[in-house]
C-alpha cells in the first residue's frame, strides 16, 4: 500500500481572522475549478457544513443537554423518512453531546469520484 499523499500547510499572516474561512477550505486543490466548488460538490444549494456557522454563530443557546444544530430544510427531511420512500443524505457530526446536520448528496460523490 502506498502512503497518502502530504498535506501542505501554509503559515498564516499576523493578525489573520480565524474566524473566517480560507478562500480554499474544503476545496481539493487550488486548482479545483471556480470558486463555490467543493470536494463536497457545488455550493450553489448551500454552504457546505453550515451547521458548523449555525453552531458558533449561537455556542451561548448550545447547552449540556443533545441538541441538533442544522438547516430546517435538513430537519423537514428528518421528519419526513417515515412517509416517504425517497433517500435521504445527510452528514452527521457529533460533538460532545451536540449533533451538526448538513446536506451530503452522496450520488453526486459517487458520480464524481468514478
């Protein structure tokens, strides 16, 4: 077997604002295509793991209990699973006791890796 490939790490600049993404974050390479294009697929829909934002964006309503932090669209789909028969994808992120929901068109990931 084969060692994976190295990440590269870039040294950020003095006084860079963390709290922002990188105009490259989750992107394969530098060289993947146009802006909005992730390894996740196109961002058009929404942004790729926006219950990350949601969660820091309100960390203070976060509690000790479960919570769900996603999309309502997301959480509509959720509900729905019992009366419907189409497929549901969905990325799950557990931390702590909080789960992140986000939006994962599997097929479109399969699509594109083949």
């Amino acid at each position: 077997s084969s060692a994976p490939p190295r990440t590269a790490f870039a040294r950020l600049e003095e006084k860079t604002d963390l709290k922002l993404p990188p105009a490259n974050w989750l992107r394969e390479s530098a060289k993947l295509g146009p802006a909005g294009t992730t390894i996740l697929g196109n961002s058009k829909k929404s942004k790729p793991f926006s219950s990350f934002g949601m969660a820091y964006d309100f960390i203070d309503s976060v509690g000790n209990d479960v919570d769900v932090v996603s999309d309502s669209e997301n959480i509509k789909k959720l509900l729905k699973i019992p009366y419907s028969k189409s497929h549901v994808s969905m990325a799950v992120h557990r931390i702590g006791r909080t789960l992140l929901l986000d939006e994962l068109d599997i097929q479109e990931l399969f699509m594109r890796s083949s």
